[in-house]
C-alpha cells in the first residue's frame, strides 16, 4: 500500500494513494452517513449557517461547492466536509446535494484532508485549534498511530509537534502549547468554553507544576490541621497561577517585577 503522505500534502491524498479524479455528482441526503470525528470537527457558527441556508432557500444548492464524501469499500457513504450546508438542505426539504466521492487508506488520513479543506477558508478559535490539535493528535480508527506520526515512517525523524503543525495550518510553538493544556482537563475545559486562550491556559499550566500537586506533609499535624494546610498549599497554587496570567497582561514593568517576587515568595513558603 502506498505510503501515507497526508500530513506534508493533504490537499494530493486522493491522487497520492488511488489515482482519483474527483467528480461532481447528484447525491440523495439519505446516502450521506454523519459519523465522528467529523460531524464534531468544527463548529457550525450560526450567522454563517443562517447565510448559507438563506441564499439556498432562494437559489439552491450550489453544485460549484460540493460536499466531500469518503466512499469506503463496502459502498457507504462518510460525509467529511460540508455539514453546515447538508444541515442547511435538510432544513430547507431538499432531497439531494452536490457532492465529491473519494476514497481514503484509513480514518487518519480522511481527517486530515477534513482539516486541510476547512482551515484555509475559517478563522479558526482557539477552542477550535485545542479541538484539532487534540484529534491530530490521537490514534484514530483503523490505524494504531496518530495522525501525527505517519510521516515519520522511513523518513528523516521530525518533532511531532512540527508535523501536526504542518496538518493543522499552524506555528509548532502553539501546538506545543495546546499539548501543555490538553495536559491539564480544567485548563484545556476553560479554553473549550471560551474563558482562556491557548497561551493562557498554558501558562496556567505551566504555573500549577512549580511545586507538587500533592501538598507537603508537615511533620507532627493532626488530620484536621494536615488537611487544613493541604487546603493551604492548594490555594497557594491557584494564587501562583492567577499571578503568573496576571505578568503575562500587566503593561507596568515594575508591577511586573513585583508580582514575579511575590510568586517567587509563594513558591518557597509552599516548599
């Protein structure tokens, strides 16, 4: 089988691993089959979707933007691509779209051509790039490595990071940062809702492993006061965190100063 090269040239997959031509054809929306992970893949922001849904009402769908369709061996149909406008046609009682059958070695390799025909034409959040760097980055069905280590078969090694920056469209520091979140479920949950950026969370991160999770067993204590300083250590933590975002944003350099002196002398009290 022919070696997968989608990570360094998604947009070649289908020429590199069948010989296809893809070409435009009239699909019924019940061949089509939603499955994960790409019916979660991106968002469906709602202006663009009432946009869409608006000009299809009144010109239908426009067979010049076909859905992508993974045609796999046993004849279903995977949608892969273009799920804000089927949820449009669906509305609006239409009965079939335009789309694009191919075929692909495996589930990873399907999603990174997933990623490549979105993150050109989207301005991706960074609770989207958490998403996509996080799926990259797993094993995904049918292939026991993520998608991020294909290239590195029988090729000249390269940081994983790099190659799921090449996948995604991003800088290999901001993957290495999205790796530090996902490290950290209340970090990377604040970056999903909205409240933190990728480099906010990191840094938050970053900051909760200064000294040990496990809060320092004081000699002599009794279970009430033992328990009373882990509470102790674990507020010293949080106040260590919420001071570092607080130097990434303060436009005082003295202030700067003076908040890093007092983490410092948070950091040793809780040694």
């Amino acid at each position: 089988m022919p070696k997968l090269t989608m990570t360094t040239r998604p947009d070649k997959a289908a020429v590199n691993n069948s010989g296809e031509k893809a070409v435009g054809i009239e699909l019924y929306l019940d061949e089509l089959i939603k499955a994960e992970p790409f019916a979660s893949l991106f968002s469906i922001k709602p202006e663009v979707f009432e946009a869409i849904k608006a000009d299809m009402a009144i010109n239908g769908f426009d067979p010049s933007k076909p859905v992508n369709v993974w045609r796999k061996p046993d004849g279903t149909r995977i949608l892969v691509d273009g799920y804000t406008r089927v949820r449009a046609a669906e509305e609006l009682g239409l009965l079939r779209v335009t789309a694009y059958e191919k075929t692909f070695a495996s589930e990873a390799e399907a999603l990174a051509y997933a990623i490549h025909t979105q993150k050109d034409r989207r301005n991706l959040s960074d609770a989207e790039l958490l998403r996509l760097i996080e799926l990259v980055d797993q094993p995904q069905e049918g292939f026991r490595a993520p998608v991020a280590s294909i290239e590195a078969t029988d090729r000249k090694p390269r940081k994983t990071a790099e190659i799921t920056a090449d996948t995604i469209g991003t800088s290999r520091a901001k993957v290495e940062r999205a790796r530090t979140v996902l490290s950290d479920p209340e970090e990377a949950a604040a970056v999903r809702r909205g409240e933190k950026t990728i480099h906010q969370a990191a840094e938050a991160a970053k900051a909760k492993r200064v000294v040990p999770h496990a809060p320092a067993k004081r000699r002599g204590l009794g279970l009430e006061a033992q328990q009373a300083n882990d509470e102790a250590v674990a507020e010293g933590l949080r106040i260590i965190g919420l001071l570092r975002e607080l130097v990434q944003h303060d436009p005082s350099s003295a202030r700067r100063k003076a908040i890093r002196s007092a983490i410092r002398t948070l950091q040793g009290a809780l040694m």
